[in-house]
C-alpha cells in the first residue's frame, strides 16, 4: 500500500506532525464538548467521530437541549452524550466572566462546565478558548489533536485522517483555530 501527499497536502500534513507528535498519552475516553465542535466535524463530514472517539461525553445542558433540537448531527448527539451537566449558580458566575474575556457564550458555559467534572479533556474549536480553560487547570483539545485521537483509536484510516487534517486547517473552515 502507498500513500501518496500533494504538495500543498505535504505542507499542511507534516506542519501538522508537532500536533501529532506532541499527543503522548491515550486518547482519553472522558470528555467534556463544546457545541462548535460537534458543528465542525459535521461539516468535515463526520459527525460521527466524536462519538465513536470517546466514551464518555459530556456537554453543558442547555447547548444539549439545543444540540438535539436543531442540529443535522442530533441523531449522534443523542446516541453519545452521557451527560448533560446543568449549570449552577457558581458556573453561570464563572461563565459570565469569560464571556468578559471575549470568549463565545458557548465557549464560556462549555469551560465553566467543565471546570470541576471528572472528564479528562475539553474538546475546544478556538486556541483562545483551549488558553483560557488551561489556565483553570483543564486538559483540552482541538480538533486536529480529535482527529488523532480517532486515528490512534482505529475509528479512523491514514486516508480519514489526511482528508480531515487537510479539510481542517483550511483557512475558511470555521473561523476558527483548529490547531
């Protein structure tokens, strides 16, 4: 079997080795979702693959609510959430503040849902948001570091992962940092 990179394929694949590289534990099987994330790889074409990456999956619960309600990716929301955390006074504080720092609302009520669970990371389409959270001591992750995840758990082939990475990191894929 060969695999073969176009040029500029080459370039976006192995500028993204240090990402690959710099993963050194297990894909962690506990996670906590912002909604983006999910909204990302449906348009990567696959809404499935955070639900067949990890265990269990958490996300705040009105953006569940919603989630479910409105969104093409619902029928593999509702088979792989877990968890559906219900803000508390304490989080909507926590929330309210970061939106101060310019984080989205679903970035805030994402992170300050998180802050204190028992999930290992926190799926993060924006670096300013996976900054913030790191400075309330959580684990996070992009979507390229999922991809990998994916890839080092067998749910995804070479080919997936090169088709993924390549539909990432196009500069109009979101708007945000997937690296």
């Amino acid at each position: 079997m060969s695999f073969t990179i176009s040029g500029a394929m080459s370039s976006v694949f192995f500028g993204s080795a240090a990402v690959v590289g710099s993963i050194i534990s297990p894909a962690s099987s506990r996670v906590f979702v912002e909604p983006e994330i999910l909204r990302a790889f449906t348009a990567a074409g696959a809404p499935w693959l955070i639900g067949y990456t990890y265990d269990d999956i958490a996300m705040e619960k009105d953006f569940c609510a919603s989630s479910l309600d409105s969104e093409p990716e619902s029928l593999y929301v509702k088979a792989y959430i877990a968890t559906c955390l219900e803000a508390n006074e304490e989080m909507a504080d926590l929330a309210a503040k970061l939106l101060e720092l310019g984080l989205t609302v679903g970035e805030s009520s994402t992170i300050a849902s998180a802050v204190g669970t028992p999930h290992d990371r926190v799926l993060l389409l924006r670096r300013e948001a996976r900054e913030v959270a790191k400075m309330l001591s959580l684990s996070t992750a992009s979507p390229l570091e999922i991809v990998v995840d994916a890839f080092r758990k067998g749910v995804i082939r070479l080919q997936e992962l090169a088709r993924l990475v390549e539909h990432l990191v196009k500069p109009n894929f979101t708007g945000g940092d997937t690296k």
